[in-house]
C-alpha cells in the first residue's frame, strides 16, 4: 500500500485480521515483569475465533509475566501493516489445556507441548483492544476493538 491509496475501510481492515489470524503462524508477545523489566519474544500461536492460544514454558520470563501480570500486547505485521492486540491471559497447566485448543494448536504448528518432556504451559489470550492500520492515512479508524467490544461489525 501507498500513502497516496485510499485507506481500507473498517469492515475490509477487520477482515484482513481475522484471515490474518487464521494465516500466520507467529505473534510477537510482549510482558513485563513485576519490576517493568520488558521481554519481547515471537511465540506460535491458534485463533479459535475469540482467543489466541501460546504456549510457552511457566519458567522462563515470558511464562512468568502472563501468569503473574495477566496481560500482554501482542504485535504482527512490520510497520507497513500493523496489528497490535492488547490481551488479558488465563494461564493452563498442560493437563488443564481444553483438548480442542491443544489440537487446533498441533495442526497449525506441527508441535504438540503436551508430548514435550519439559513442562510447558498454555495461555489463553483474550483482545480487549486491537488496532490494525497500513500507512499514516489509515491512522484514523485504526481501533476495531475496545474494552473487549468490536466496534466494527463482522465483516461475514
């Protein structure tokens, strides 16, 4: 897209999201710690329509951050075609995943935590806040959702 190309309408830019969401494989995740410490990492993911769903191990600093402060902003896209999605996390034990994330996540991926020998954790990402824009004509408009609400209709 160029600057001079007329700015996508809400319905299109929330379409391009959730074909995103289904397409891609990888969402930047980022946390901070109790301190404002921040970790920045790229982790695989599954939409199941109203959640996104990572796995990570509960040891490392990104694990730690989702379960102790329960909220991350998750980044894809470069800066010519951004989403950003603020997300609340519930934290799930490997034996505690719902079978039906577990396995949406194992198609995408091809890797199946579950079966790892060190212990991984699951995190379901609920978005409270998205914003997705191409180019600073598409600034205005750029929020689709807020406090967890669509503000653009399903585009379906």
């Amino acid at each position: 897209m160029k600057i001079t190309e007329p700015p996508r309408t809400p319905e299109r830019r929330k379409q391009d999201l959730l074909d995103r969401l289904e397409r891609e494989i990888d969402v930047w995740v980022a946390t901070a710690d109790r301190e404002g410490l921040p970790c920045l990492v790229a982790l695989w993911f599954v939409w199941d329509g109203a959640h996104l769903w990572l796995a990570t191990r509960p040891t490392n600093p990104t694990g730690r951050n989702l379960r102790d402060g329960r909220r991350a902003r998750l980044a894809f896209g470069d800066t010519r075609d951004v989403v950003l999605v603020d997300a609340q996390a519930e934290t799930f034990p490997a034996q505690d995943v719902p079978v039906a994330a577990a396995e949406a996540f194992l198609a995408k991926t091809g890797w199946d935590p579950r079966r790892e020998r060190a212990e991984y954790a699951w995190f379901r990402m609920r978005p409270t806040a998205v914003q997705a824009w191409r180019e600073v004509q598409e600034l205005p408009g750029r929020h689709l959702m807020r406090d967890g609400v669509w503000v653009v209709q399903d585009p379906r």
